[in-house]
C-alpha cells in the first residue's frame, strides 16, 4: 500500500536513508543528519511549524508537509516528499508553485513521481484548493512528465536570475 501520511517517528530511518541519498546528489543540504537522528521529535515539530502563519517569517508561506510511504502506518519506507503551501507569495507565484515534491533517489523511474502528485492532488482538494501551480525546471523530462500525466497545462517558462535553466510553469484544474 502506498499513503501520503504527515511526517510521523516510525519513519525516521527510512527518512533518514532518503535524506542521505538527496544529500549524495547534493540536495537537502539545509538538513543536519546527524542532528535529526539525535532528535526526531524537535525536527517533526519544526515541519509542523510551517503549517502556521504566525510562526513563520513573512517572507515564507504556510507549508504542509506529506511523506509518500510503502507500506503501512506503523511501519514503512519513506518514498518522498509532497509540500503543499496554502497561499503564494511573489516569489512562489513566479517559480515555486503551490507543489513541492521528490521522490527518494533509489526509488525513482517506478511510477512513484506520478502517485505521488495524484495523492497530493487530493490533499490539495481537501484544502479547498480548485486550481494549483506546479513547476520543475526545464531539464526535468521526469518532472514534467509527471505532471502532464496528472493533468498539468503548460502556461510559461520564466527565467531565474543566477540559473542555466528556466522554469516552466504549469496550472492543474482540482475541478475536473
């Protein structure tokens, strides 16, 4: 069985694992291992911070975040992320969308892309959400894919100042 759950302490070495592995290929560097081992629980209670506008800086939006997870609720492996962010700034209106997601290096190219932001997709419903911005970078084939797959409308590309590549920037209607 596959879920989006919010992250939860039954999942921590498998999160772990996948932090390691975005970490190889030089992502999710902001996050400190070691220190997350140490204390999960302070680290779970930091995701659960972004979810309120008032605990965030104002050059931040409300964030809540799902892991994608195989298997079931006690126990599990951690397949990726999904960040859905309640509003847009400029700044996310412009390249980061409403929709944040990646799936674990060791588990890509099996279909987890697509699941993933068709779960999500439902979350985003449950918010009250009609319509979502999704965007990857121009070079993702995978990406886009993905969410062409999950209905995705191609509306620009946008070029980010200090960037090779640009962004491209699709709506999907939560409507249909």
């Amino acid at each position: 069985m596959i879920f989006l759950i919010e992250p939860a302490p039954q999942y921590k070495e498998s999160f772990l694992e996948g932090l390691y592995e975005f970490q190889g290929e030089g992502r999710m560097l902001n996050y400190d291992p070691q220190r997350i081992q140490k204390d999960f629980n302070t680290f779970l209670r930091h995701i659960q911070i972004y979810k309120d506008r008032n605990k965030i800086s104002p050059n931040l939006v409300p964030t809540t975040e799902y892991w994608l997870i195989e298997g079931d609720e006690h126990s599990g492996i951690y397949l990726g992320t999904f960040s859905l962010r309640h509003e847009l700034n400029d700044m996310f209106m412009r390249f980061g969308g409403h929709i944040g997601y990646q799936v674990r290096p060791s588990q890509r190219l099996r279909g987890y892309g697509k699941e993933l932001l068709r779960l999500g997709l439902q979350k985003a419903r449950q918010f009250g959400f009609t319509r979502v911005l999704v965007t990857c970078d121009e070079n993702n084939i995978s990406s886009q894919k993905v969410i062409e797959y999950n209905g995705g409308q191609f509306e620009s590309s946008v070029y980010i100042e200090g960037s090779s590549v640009q962004k491209l920037r699709y709506w999907i209607d939560l409507r249909l």
